[in-house]
C-alpha cells in the first residue's frame, strides 16, 4: 500500500465558557469532520494538544462571534483573550502554528437545524456539545470551501 501518513490537518475550534467543539479536516484539506467537543476546564488544553500532536495540526481556525452588524461582542472578547492564551501555551509547549479567525455567524442555527433534521433519537440531538462540534465543522468546511475558492478563483 503506497498511502502518506500523517497529512497535516486544519482544526476547528468552536470557544465556548463551558464547551469547545471540535473539528479536524482530512490529510487533503478538503473535508471537515466533528469531532466530540472538550469540556472547558482544567483539562482543556492539555486535551487540545493531544489533538493537535496526534492530527499533524499546521492551521487553527477559530469561530469568530460577531453581531449581526459585524460589531464584536462580549463573546467576541472572550474569544480574542483565549486565541491570546492559546497562543501563549503553544509557545511553552515549543509548537508555532498559524491560528486564524474566521466569521462563525449563523453557524449555531445551522447546526441546530442539521441535527434536528438528522434522524438522531430525540435523546442525542438534546446534547448540547453536539451543536458545539456541529458548528464547529460548519466553520471549518466554510473556511475549506473560501480558501478552494480563492485558489481557484471560483
């Protein structure tokens, strides 16, 4: 078998005070696919590294939360301060990886809409970390779907 191992990845992350969803893409950067989300406590960025070590992370992307008016929120400064923090545990961890924002809006709404027409059993679709890392993926299949266009020029 002649297959490459270990294509670097993009990630998602959909920040959330309690929850992150997660997305990763497939070796080729074409496909985004949820992954479960991370509770949003001690653990968090010790889980985050492990994801980003064991997919061959080069890009994170993260869901930027702006109003209808595109004016920054009170989540929009959250959001600022965590990709300032992750920045920051990156380096003590010896990884430089490029982190982006990339307009979330509406994406909760979709996933929501998504899950609830799934078929899943009512009991799932009540997750709520199932809505984080569904939006997650709908971030992270946009950001693959702009970036395609853009080389493209489609």
């Amino acid at each position: 078998m002649n297959f490459i191992m270990n294509e670097s990845k993009f990630l998602c992350v959909d920040y959330g005070e309690k929850r992150v969803g997660i997305a990763v893409s497939d070796g080729s950067k074409s496909y985004s696919f949820s992954r479960d989300y991370i509770n949003n406590d001690d653990n968090f960025y010790r889980e985050l590294l492990s994801i980003i070590k064991e997919e061959n992370i080069v890009r994170i992307i993260i869901g930027y939360p702006l109003n209808f008016n595109s004016e920054k929120t009170i989540q929009t400064l959250k959001v600022e301060k965590f990709k300032t923090d992750l920045i920051e545990f990156l380096k003590k961890n010896s990884i430089e990886i490029e982190i982006i924002f990339f307009d979330e809006r509406f994406t909760s709404k979709i996933a929501e809409n998504c899950i609830l027409n799934s078929g899943l059993p009512r009991k799932k679709r009540r997750e709520k970390g199932l809505v984080d890392s569904i939006s997650a993926q709908i971030i992270l299949q946009d950001y693959i779907d702009k970036l395609k266009n853009l080389i493209t020029g489609n």
